[in-house]
C-alpha cells in the first residue's frame, strides 16, 4: 500500500507572475501529491450485480473521492493530500451548540443530556477547557435527575440510562466537586438494580427494552461514581443466597450478542452494528482485567474480522454495518475498539488467551502493527468528515450536516487513530478486585504509520473504555473511591 502513489506533480508556473509569494497563498488548494491508490481509486475486484445497496455504495464514493483525492476548492491540502483539522470553526460551532439552540429541536429535547456530552467531549479532544460550563452544567444537570434515581432529557422525564450516562460524563468532563455532588448516587444504585434482569442484561429504562447499552452504560456509571454491586432485595435480578450481584452474567449477555458474522448486536440474535460492539467490549473491559474478559466471552478472531471489514476502500472511514456505507460516526464505535484490542494483545503480561473462548484455543499472536489502517481512517476525517464553510463541525460525510453528535464521535475517532494504548501488567487473577478496575492505561502517540496529518493536528488522547480523556476518568473516579459509603 505504501509503495504505490499516485504521481502527480505540483503544475508548474506558466510564467513569473504564478511563482510569486502572494499568488501560492491565495491559491485554495495545492495538487495533491503522495496519495495510496488505495484511497483514489476503486477496489480492484469488484462485484457485478447491481442492486439499490451497490449504487448507494457507489454513489457514496463519487462523493468522497473528489474530497480524498485533494480536489476539494475550499480546503488547503497538505503534501499528503490531507487538510488540516479546522480547530476553530469545530471549537466555534461546539460553543454556539452548548448555548441556545432553534424551535427545530424541540424533538431532540429528550436528549439535552446528550448534546451536552458530545459538545463537551468534542471541545475536551481539541484541547479546549471546558471548565467554564461546570455552573451552568450543574444546574442543567439538577433539573434532569429524578428523586427514584437515574437522569432523563429534562424536568420530570423519565429516567434512561443513556441520558443518564451520558449526563455522567459530562459531568466527569466539566470536572470539580460542585459537578460530581450532584449525582445522588444512591438512588442512582438503587435504580440500576431495578433495571438489573436476571439474564444478566439491563433493561434502559423500568418497564423498557433490555440491550448492551444498558450493559454498557451501566458498568461506566458503576465504575466511574465507584458504585457497590449489591442488589438490592427488590431487583429483578435478587436472589436470596446472595450470589447475583451487578456484574453478575454480563459477561454471558454480551457473549449472546455475538453474532455468525463476528460483530455485536444491540441483543440476542439480532443484526451484527458497530455501535453495540464498542458497547460489547467497554462492557466487558470494565468487568475485570479486559485481557482476560475480552477473550474469555467473545471470539476475538471472529471479531477483529468483522470490525475490519467495516474499513472501506477507497473512502477509508468505517460502516457500521455489512452492506451500509461509510459514517464518520464509526470512526469511534468502531475505530474506538481498536486500541483497546490492540492493547489488550500487545501489553506486556497479558495473560494466557488460550484460557478464554473455546476458538481462542490457539494463542493469539502478539499484534506487530495497527489492525486497521489509521492513515486511511485519518483521511476519511480530515477530508470527508470536516464541514469546511463558515458554519464548521464534523459530519457523517459530504453532503451532510455537521453536528454535535458526529463532531463527538469523528473527533473520538480521530483520537482513536492517532494514539497507542498500553496496559501495565497486571498482577492478580482476581478480577473482582479494584487493582483489576483501576489498570493502568498509558498512552503515546502513534508513530508505526506515515505521518500524512500535520502536528499541530494532533487530538488529545481519549480513554479506550470511557471515551473522555483520562484525566477526566481519573479525577472523578478518585474522588468516589476516596469517598466511604454514599
Ligand atoms: C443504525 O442506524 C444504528 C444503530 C442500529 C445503533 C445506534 C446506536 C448508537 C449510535 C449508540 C449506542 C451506544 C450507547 C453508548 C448509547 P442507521 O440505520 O441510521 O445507520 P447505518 O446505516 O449506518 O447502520
Ligand atoms: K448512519
Ligand atoms: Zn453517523
């Protein structure tokens, strides 16, 4: 891949009044030189039968070449074709999102909590302190809670366990005691063990549909307020030996939600999505030591596959699914698996694999590079997903919108992409313990890989498990570890 470029040379001046200084700075876009045909033109074997899905797909690369391929009017492209990451248009748009916002979004009111984690968490990736917003966010945050625990959109909404994660780290984002004592976090477990079932599953809100969001959404919460794991007598799942406890049979539910192709459903037996298979992992990573966890309730071969045929050529982003197209909100959900596996496979004393999964009887080889191709997701970012008019952000792909949620999760991705995790060894067995919980990550850019992203393009790092900058997980999780009973 590295050795096949695209040659073609910068035009040259037709007469001295192209060569002078003012001229190449006024010029919008340089001839994009060291390009792999990779990502400028379409795959070599193609198949012939042309159906409604092959003509979305090809569509969709007529539309992301031109943005690939260094022609793009309006963007300055570096010697590798790629432009820079438009810091402050994405900073000013993510500002303007976090105050007032048009009648339109009426609809997406049940999802406040939300808008205000992807901003956040956007602005916190470019670098950006979003310190300032912690009294506003407090007081938002305090509307949302309900007394029976759990957070909805707003005032008197129903508590879901997604606003209510995602409320949680946001908060954990603005940081400071005044942000984190606004979680009751009683009533916060006693509410979670009522969504507790005895599949070892979480339904996402009392009385409502059981998925890995829940499983998810819940270890990060438990995990980051250092929630007990008792149940409590009235859950779902109680027995009276005493045996079940939170975490009890998530690793099986998860294990369930494998599908024949090797990713992740949102439940049993449904369709393999991106989106649930970062759900699947985090879960599991928070359950214990993740090199152990992972390979113990997933087929990780089968899975490493899946998640790599979701990197498309010549468009370089990720699909969430087999079939659909590239969407720059895979760059996370499923670029943001990566490091995670990969640090799992690559750490000094990672344990025995052979001990896990039935088909991870054979030991998996140690990962001698990236499993995916971080220069081609890079490209997909820098150059499909950046609205690059006045009105900045991150999007799905040309010719759609930017927003909050994709300029979360592009920018995620980025990160993802940029970075190399690594886990320290680790030295018990016991997976219960909080020496297993509070492993250390540490992180360092990624260097195995062509550069074609200028430095000053670099995000902040974000934690593979809880998707916000370590720092952030730290912060919050120290200060309820150090805290005694509720
Ligand atoms: C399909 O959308 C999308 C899904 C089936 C899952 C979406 C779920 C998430 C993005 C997040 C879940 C995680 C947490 C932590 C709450 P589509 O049909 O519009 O898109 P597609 O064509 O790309 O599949
Ligand atoms: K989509
Ligand atoms: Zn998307």
């Amino acid at each position: 891949m590295k050795s096949s470029f695209q040659q073609r040379s910068p035009p040259q001046p037709q007469d001295d009044s192209e060569t002078d200084e003012e001229c190449i700075t006024e010029r919008t876009h340089y001839p994009a030189f060291m390009i792999p045909d990779l990502f400028t033109q379409l795959p070599l074997v193609r198949d012939a039968l042309v159906t409604s899905t092959s003509q979305t797909q090809d569509e969709t690369v007529d539309t992301c070449l031109p943005y690939l391929a260094g022609e793009d009017e309006l963007f300055m492209y570096n010697l590798h074709g790629v432009p820079n990451l438009d810091r402050e248009r994405h900073i000013k748009f993510l500002h303007s999102s976090l105050g007032r916002l048009p009648g339109r979004f009426l609809a997406a009111d049940a999802s406040r909590p939300w808008f205000l984690y992807w901003a956040l968490s956007a602005l916190a990736i470019m670098g950006e302190d979003v310190s300032s917003y912690r009294e506003a966010l407090v007081d938002t945050a305090r509307g949302m809670q309900n007394e029976t625990g759990g957070f909805g959109g707003g005032g008197k909404q129903t508590s879901h366990i997604a606003t209510t994660y995602a409320i949680v780290l946001a908060l954990a984002l603005v940081g400071g005691e005044d942000a984190f004592e606004v979680i009751d976090r009683k009533s916060l477990w006693s509410w979670l063990c009522e969504l507790k079932q005895p599949d070892g599953g979480f339904q996402v809100f009392l009385g409502g549909e059981e998925d890995i969001r829940g499983a998810y959404c819940t270890a990060v919460i438990i995990r980051l307020l250092n929630l007990p794991l008792d149940l409590t007598p009235t859950s779902p799942a109680w027995t009276s030996d005493g045996t079940v406890d939170l975490f009890s049979g998530v690793g099986d539910y998860v294990r369930r939600c494998q599908t024949f192709e090797g990713g992740i459903s949102g439940q049993p037996n449904a369709e393999a999505h991106g989106a649930y298979a970062f759900c699947a992992l985090g879960a599991l990573a928070l359950l214990g030591d993740p090199r152990r966890t992972i390979p113990r309730y997933l087929d990780v071969p089968r899975l490493i596959s899946w998640l790599s045929s979701r990197q498309y050529a010549p468009e370089a982003g990720f699909s969430g699914r087999t079939n659909k197209l590239v969407d720059g909100c895979y760059s996370h959900w499923v670029g943001g698996c990566f490091p995670l596996i990969e640090a799992c496979l690559s750490s000094p004393g990672a344990p025995d694999q052979a001990a896990g999964h039935p088909a991870n009887a054979v030991r998996l080889p140690p990962v001698p590079e990236s499993l995916f191709s971080r220069e081609g997701l890079i490209r997909y970012i820098l150059c499909c997903c950046q609205d690059q008019s006045k009105r900045g952000g991150l999007r799905d792909k040309p010719g759609k919108m930017s927003d909050a949620y994709h300029s979360c999760y592009v920018l995620s991705g980025l990160s993802s992409a940029q970075h190399q995790w690594q886990l320290a060894p680790s030295g018990t067995e016991d997976d219960s313990t909080a020496a297993t919980v509070d492993l250390v990550w540490t992180v360092l850019p990624y260097l195995d890989d062509v550069q074609v992203f200028d430095q000053k393009n670099l995000v902040r790092p974000i934690h593979p498990v809880y998707a916000i900058p370590l720092h952030s997980q730290q912060a919050i999780r120290s200060y309820f570890l150090a805290k005694e009973g509720f």
